[in-house]
C-alpha cells in the first residue's frame, strides 16, 4: 500500500509525500513540508533521458523504485537524506533501460549452459569446439548450439566433417538462425533418417547424390532429431532462462518480449518469478498452431486460455507469434517474385492468406497482440494484409501488432507499417552484407532484393515505429551492436568493410528510441519505462561513454557498466561506477 500510494502520489507531486509515506524517514524543508529523502540518486552523469524532447540531465532521483526527480546536481542532492544510496556517474551515459522487442532468452542460456557456437566464424573452429565439447564421454546425446550456417554453401554442412571428430556419440547441432541442424552419422542412424525417408511437409533433408541424408536437415525435419533427445525438465529450463535472462541484463535490457513460448515457458517465468528474481519486465509471444509450434503435444487453445494465471506485474502473455514463412537460405522465404533460377519457385506461406486473416482477425478481436515472423517480402504483405483485414472488421484497437524480421518488403508495403500502426521488428545486426546474404542470399534473389534488404531507413521515413530485437542466440543480444549496424549498414565488428545499402542508414537517436520508447510502446509500457521522467520505473542502463560522442565505429564497443531495474543494480560491469 505504502508504495503504491507514494507511487501515485509521485506522479502528481514529486518531491512532497503526505500521510501515507510516514514510516519513511521524514525531513522537514523550510516552509514546514515533510519531504521524504530519495533511496537512491545518480549525479554528475550525462543521462539522456529520451524524453518527448530528447532532453539530458545530470542527475536523477529514485525513491520506491519510481523516479522522483530529473535534473542538475544541485536539485538531486537536495533530495539526499542520511540513508540515500549516491550513485556518481562520473560523466558516464545513462539511458533508459534498453527494451528488446524478440529474443529467445531460455535457448540463449542454454547455449551458455552448453556446448556454445555462437560467434565462431571458421569450420575449424566449430568443430574444434565441438571435438572439445564431446570430451572422453561415450554415450550421450551431444547438442550444440548456434553454429554460423553462413560459413557453409548452397547444400548446408556435410556429416562427414562430424563423423572425422573422434566420438561414439550422436552430435547434433542448431544453427543459429534456428530453421538448420546438421547431425553426424550416428544422430542420423538413431533417430532412423535414412535414403527413404520422406521430407516433411514444410521441412527438408538434404541429401547427397545417392539419396543418403547429407547431414543437414532444414525446418520442420529438425523435429526428426529434436523429438528423440531426452525431454528438456522444468528445472532445467528454469535454469536455462535465469541464465538467459543475466546475459540480458549484462547488455543493460531491462524489458523484452520473448518471441517463441509454449506452456513450459509461461511456467520458468512463473517460477523465476515467484522466487523474486524476475530481473526484466516480460511480454511473451506463444506460438500458434503451425508447423512450428514450439512445443508439440500442447494444445495451443487450452495453453492460451490459462496464460492469466501464469501472468503478473512483471509478465504479460497477452501475445501470439505467427510465423508466416521461412528462411531465404534454403528458399522457404515466400517471395512476391521467383527464386533465381528455381523454375519460378516462391517459397510458401506457412498459412494461407484466408487462414491468416482469420486468425489474426480473431486474435485482435479478443485483444492479443500478433507478433509475426516474416522474412519474404510476399510474408510481409500477407501479414500487413491479416492486420488490414483485422482493421476492417474489429475497427482500431490497441493491441499493437508487429512484424519481425523484414528482410525483404515490397517498397509498395512501406507506407502500410504507419498506417496500419504496425511496429517494424528489425534485426538490425543483419544489416550489413555478410557471408550469409552474399553467398547464400545473392546467388538466390539477386543483387536488386539484396540491395533492398532490411530497408530501416525507408519505413523510418515513411513515418513507420521502428523496434529493435535481437533474435538473440540467432545473433548478439548486444542491442549497442545492432544500433551501430543500422548507423554504419556495415559489420559492427570492423572498423571498415562493404555497406549493404547506404540509403537505408539511420541516425543513433532513431536507433536509441527503437530499443527504448518505441520497444516500450510495443510492450504497453510507455507510461512506465522507455524514457527518464518523473513517475517512471527507475530502470536504466549506464554506459562507460556518451554514445553520442564517440565515431560510430565505436558504438559496438562501449561497456555497460550498470544495469538498474526498479533502482535495483541487476548488473555490475567491470569497472562499475562507484
Ligand atoms: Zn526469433
């Protein structure tokens, strides 16, 4: 009661707190009024407070986890009692606390928990750290997590690199972008994938000239594996999203809407929750019926109707994820135009158009949001089309649709983001021309799409609400890389290299909203976190240089040395502030 009370009564008057605040202690100010101290401030920082004027401060204070003040030194510190926490900034950046619109925390943490590929840029290193990973075991199911399929051509990788490690065990790996495996031999033999095998329907097993599965195994075929290994525990899955959701806070994300859930996820969160270490605000995206469901044997009706339950002030379920298509690499993007060369192959939408629309239309009239996956630029106007069609018949709402991924849109479809009020959800750290879309996209949809690839810049433009997502373990939950990517249109981690289209850069202030207010705005948090300003969560980021004042090259590179979530530390970086 006492927060609450305070809480609201901060809203209105920030400094000044009555009757209901009493146990705190009270100091009296000259003209008699009792003012509570703040438990906590921050000064000599340069706090950009993404305010609606983009305003910066020195100093901030936070009583009951709320802010209570923004301002110059001299304000705060006239707000400190015996018992404030001061927090010097020492010139250091202070954000609000980054939001992350699609990210898959509990595969993330897994992969930190295991046999972690992410980020190896060679073969040789894969399979060294695979070799390193099958260790003297004999038995057992070996996983590994997020290898780079970019390093592999048009057919994938080959079993044969897996069968030369020296193991007994089956090995299967994911690959990051989570529509790829590659198994060796044994995995294949046990699970039974053999020449007859047919392919799945949305699914392939690549296979070598004879018939034989070569290794790869594309979309739905990964359930073949996925399906025998021993079923994952609550508890370990527990532990997977604690883990998963630290590293988030080692990149200063606060908020973030896990994008792929089924009912054991609604239940780690409950549990992690329940333990009182939630760090972040949550909303989730369950899966809907599809060749894709996250967890097969659920029934997505009975899982959705009980997701209030499984629901508090920092988790909201009120959010279903479509996937719409597929992948360029492996030609299950559905496009507007053929495929090079594939005899006037598409891709294929998962839903049809009239199933689509349906369910969207029903989805909104019950107020979930939709949260789609499309890549293709056929996906993308589909789903443009299901909101449309949700428009006409529920009228407006706001459930605050949003499309992810956005590889390739119709320049026809731009203007639609805007009018549809339908947030972009950009990857930004794909952005740049890297192995997978020179020598996995190009030769497929030509250098005209290639150059059309996430076209931030335009939507931007066209008046559209960018978001920033990660789609972390596919990527870096790094959201500083992905700013500096959607800035530079080159690789973050380089200094130079070539540019995927110059026309589509954005500024750093557009990039800081789309992982703060406007990600806010998609999570229905606007009037609590995204910005610093009186009354909000005092949930930030500190960061060991002003963004804003560093060569673009150097984004990527900044530290976060402080995470704070309701003015509780979550994190301490290296060289924390003081
Ligand atoms: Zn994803």
């Amino acid at each position: 009661m006492r927060i609450s009370a305070c809480t609201n009564f901060l809203l209105l008057a920030p400094i000044l707190c009555l009757l209901s605040c009493a146990e705190k202690k009270e100091e009296i100010t000259p003209d008699g009024a009792a003012v509570i101290p703040a438990d906590l401030v921050m000064i000599n920082g340069g706090i950009y407070t993404v305010d609606a004027d983009r305003n910066w401060a020195q100093a901030v204070a936070i009583l009951d986890g709320v802010i209570m003040a923004v301002g110059d030194n001299s304000e705060i510190e006239s707000m400190t009692g015996p018992e404030t926490r001061t927090i010097d900034l020492a010139g250091k950046m202070a954000l609000p606390g980054f939001h992350d619109a699609h990210v898959h925390p509990t595969m993330g943490g897994y992969a930190l928990l295991g046999c972690d590929l992410e980020g190896l840029d060679s073969v040789g290193s894969i399979i060294s750290k695979v070799t390193l990973c099958a260790g003297e075991a004999d038995e057992g199911w070996l996983e590994g997590h997020a290898f780079d399929l970019g390093l592999f051509g048009q057919d994938g990788p080959h079993k044969s690199l897996l069968d030369a490690i020296d193991t007994k065990r089956p090995v299967v790996l994911w690959g990051s972008d989570g529509h790829n495996a590659w198994a060796n031999s044994r995995a294949l033999e046990l699970v039974g994938i053999t020449a007859d095998t047919m392919d799945p329907a949305l699914g392939v097993i690549e296979r070598d000239p004879d018939g034989s599965p070569s290794g790869t195994l594309r979309e739905t075929a990964q359930e073949l594996v996925r399906v025998k290994l021993p079923a994952l525990t609550l508890e370990s899955n527990v532990e997977a999203l604690r883990t998963g959701i630290r590293h988030l806070n080692s990149v200063g994300i606060t908020s973030f809407i896990d994008a792929w859930v089924g009912l054991e996820d609604y239940q780690s969160y409950q549990v992690i929750d329940q333990s009182g270490d939630l760090t972040a605000r949550v909303v989730t995206s369950l899966t809907y019926e599809s060749g894709f469901a996250k967890h097969y044997g659920d029934d997505f009706e009975q899982v959705l109707a009980s997701r209030g339950q499984y629901e508090s002030e920092r988790i909201n379920h009120d959010s279903v994820k479509f996937f719409l298509d597929g992948v360029l690499e492996g030609e299950t993007a559905a496009l507007l135009e053929p495929y090079v060369g594939m005899h006037g192959h598409r891709g294929e939408l998962i839903l049809s158009p009239e199933q689509l629309d349906e369910a969207v239309t029903r989805f909104d009239s019950m107020g979930l949001q939709v949260h789609m996956h499309a890549i293709g630029d056929r996906a993308v106007r589909a789903g443009l089309d299901a909101i449309e069609s949700a428009r006409k018949q529920n009228g407006a709402t706001d459930n605050r649709h949003h499309i992810s991924h956005l590889q390739l849109i119709h320049v026809d479809d731009i203007e639609r983001f805007a009018a549809l009020e339908t947030a972009a959800n950009f990857q930004a750290t794909w952005a740049y021309p890297d192995q997978w879309i020179m020598e996995l996209n190009l030769p497929v949809v030509g250098e005209e799409r290639v150059q059309g690839m996430y076209p931030v810049g335009s939507v931007k433009r066209a008046g559209g609400r960018i978001v920033g997502g990660s789609d972390w373990n596919v990527s870096s939950a790094n959201p500083l890389e992905a700013m500096e990517t959607a800035v530079r249109r080159q690789d973050a981690l380089k200094e130079t290299g070539p540019v995927l289209n110059q026309g589509e850069r954005v500024g750093l202030a557009g990039m800081i909203d789309a992982y703060t207010i406007n990600a806010a705005w998609l999570m229905h948090q606007e009037d609590s976190t995204g910005s610093i300003e009186i009354g909000k969560k005092a949930d930030f980021v500190v960061l060991d240089r002003n963004l804003f004042e560093i060569p673009a090259t150097e984004i990527n590179e900044a530290q976060v040395s402080l995470t704070l979530l309701d003015g509780e530390v979550v994190f301490v970086g290296s060289g924390p502030v003081n």
